[in-house]
C-alpha cells in the first residue's frame, strides 16, 4: 500500500513537470506591435500573457457570491488581436494538450484528464455533437499568424472551456472564421470571449472522483472590436448557448449587446473608453458590414 501511494505521489508531482507526462509549452516571444487587451477588460484575475492572447484565469475567488472561495478551472476571459494576413503560410498540426504547471500544482488549473471523460467517449450511443470538448478560446489558426510557437501555445488549458461539439466546429468555427475575415478586411480587430454561468453557479463539471472538477458554462460569449479610419469604435457581441441541442448555425440569431455581457458575467469591457465614450459603439454599423460578407 505504501508503494502504491508513494507512487501516485510521485506521478501527481510529476505530472507537472515539463516532458513528463505532459509537453511543454514553447518559448514565448513577444511581437509587442501586438495589443491583445487593448480595450482593457476588468477585472483580471490571474493574468497569463502569451505571444497570441491574454488570459485572466479564475483564482480561489469567490465567484458565486456565498462568501467562500471557488475553483472553476477554467479561464475567466480571453483577449486577443488579430492582424490582416500578410504571408499566407501552411498550417501546422495540433501538439498534445498542455497545462500550466504552477496553477496545476496549486490545484488551480486541470490537467487533461479532467476532460478525457474516457467512459463517455468510448460510448457509441453517445453522439459526438453532444459531447464536451476543449473549446479554444484563442484558436490555434488564429495565433498561426503570429507564429507556429504562439499557435502551440494556445493548446494549454488555460485557454479553454467545456463546450459542445456542435458549438465548437459549428456556429463557433463560423464566428472565428467571420473575425478573421474581418481582420484582413480592416487590417486588424481585437476579440474578448469566456465563459457565461447564468447563475453565478455551475450546472454541469467535468472530471471524475480522482481528477480535478472543471466548471461547464451555460454558455461563451464572444465580442469583435474594431476601430474604424475616425477611431470610431464599433462592435458585435455573441451569446452562443452551451447546454441545449444542437440548433441552427446561423450567429446572427446569438447577436446580443456588450451590456447584457456585463450583466451576466460581472466583467467590464471597454474601459479604456470610458463611460460616455462607450456609448459610440455602433452595432449597427458592425451589422452593416456583416450584411456585406
């Protein structure tokens, strides 16, 4: 018994350690033409800055509200630029799953097991479109335009969430398609997205008894920033449901506003505008462009 415990010891410390049994994030080089939390999004919490995104990722805080700290496992939101595509390059192919090793070892962050859920995936019956996976909240061909090592590392938990398949190779592949478009379009545009829990309480985790509980949203937001030739700021905010059956494609019926964004999640997006200024955002102007694509 002694063996056995000393040794699932040693695997859990080791789990942590880069080239055992998870790879190693790669080097971060910083393009600093880059402003991924341009607008400045509060509050942040634990804050990670990578080469393609920012990340506030959720800390023992306590998000509910009931006076005790929480654990979610998850990042609170994502900030990110994208820049018009310049040199057209092929794609590299996925890396393994990464996690962050401090926030792991402070049983903060998930390592992949939480979402394995190896039961369920062995299960013929149950059908791929509703089964939760690492939904990027930076995706990998994005960062692609900075660098293959910025699109690497957008393959570490703390740039995901729970999401249903048909969420994350439907409507949202769609969305992250119509930002890129958008970039090369107006040369660059700036995205901010996380998780929505409508209650302040998760319904659903992922992980089982041994493993790290991982928070399932209700849903993700997504909101695309961009700066028209007069510096007026315009915007299109998405609210994409998490925890109902698939339904149609179309991002426009998840059109919703920056405000009911704040509302549901207790984020602050913008500030750098302040208040009065905020209130240039145009979403029909935004809407008009959407139209033309």
């Amino acid at each position: 018994m002694k063996l056995n415990k000393y040794f699932l010891l040693l695997l859990t410390f080791f789990a942590g350690v880069p080239g055992f049994l998870y790879p190693a994030p790669a080097p971060i080089l910083f393009d600093y033409s880059y402003e991924h939390d341009r607008w400045v999004t509060l509050p942040r919490d634990i804050q990670l800055d990578f080469a393609a995104y920012t990340v506030s990722f959720d800390s023992e805080d306590d998000n509910d509200g009931d006076g005790r700290g929480d654990i979610w496992g998850i990042p609170e939101w994502v900030s990110f630029e994208i820049k018009r595509l310049t040199v057209d390059h092929p794609l590299s192919s996925r890396p393994r799953w990464m996690t962050d090793n401090n926030l792991y070892a402070m049983g903060l962050a998930p390592n992949d097991e939480s979402y394995r859920v190896p039961g369920t995936t062995a299960m013929r019956e149950v059908k791929t479109d509703y089964r939760f996976v690492r939904g990027h909240l930076c995706p990998k061909d994005t960062a692609e335009r900075i660098s293959r090592d910025a699109a690497y590392n957008t393959h570490i938990l703390v740039n995901v969430v729970p999401q249903l398949q048909w969420q994350n190779n439907g409507i949202w592949k769609v969305i992250e398609q119509l930002s890129t478009e958008w970039a090369d379009r107006y040369n660059r545009v700036w995205v901010i997205t996380g998780p929505v829990f409508f209650n302040a309480n998760p319904a659903l985790w992922l992980g089982q008894d041994d493993e790290m509980k991982v928070a399932v949203p209700d849903a993700l937001f997504k909101i695309i920033v961009r700066e028209d030739p007069k510096e007026i700021v315009k915007t299109i905010t998405f609210l994409i449901p998490n925890i109902v059956p698939k339904t149609k494609d179309n991002p426009e019926l998840f059109i919703t506003t920056i405000d009911r964004i704040e509302e549901l999640t207790s984020l602050d997006f913008l500030t750098i505008l302040g208040d009065k200024q905020e209130k240039i955002e145009n979403l029909k102007g935004f809407l008009s462009e959407w139209e033309k694509l």
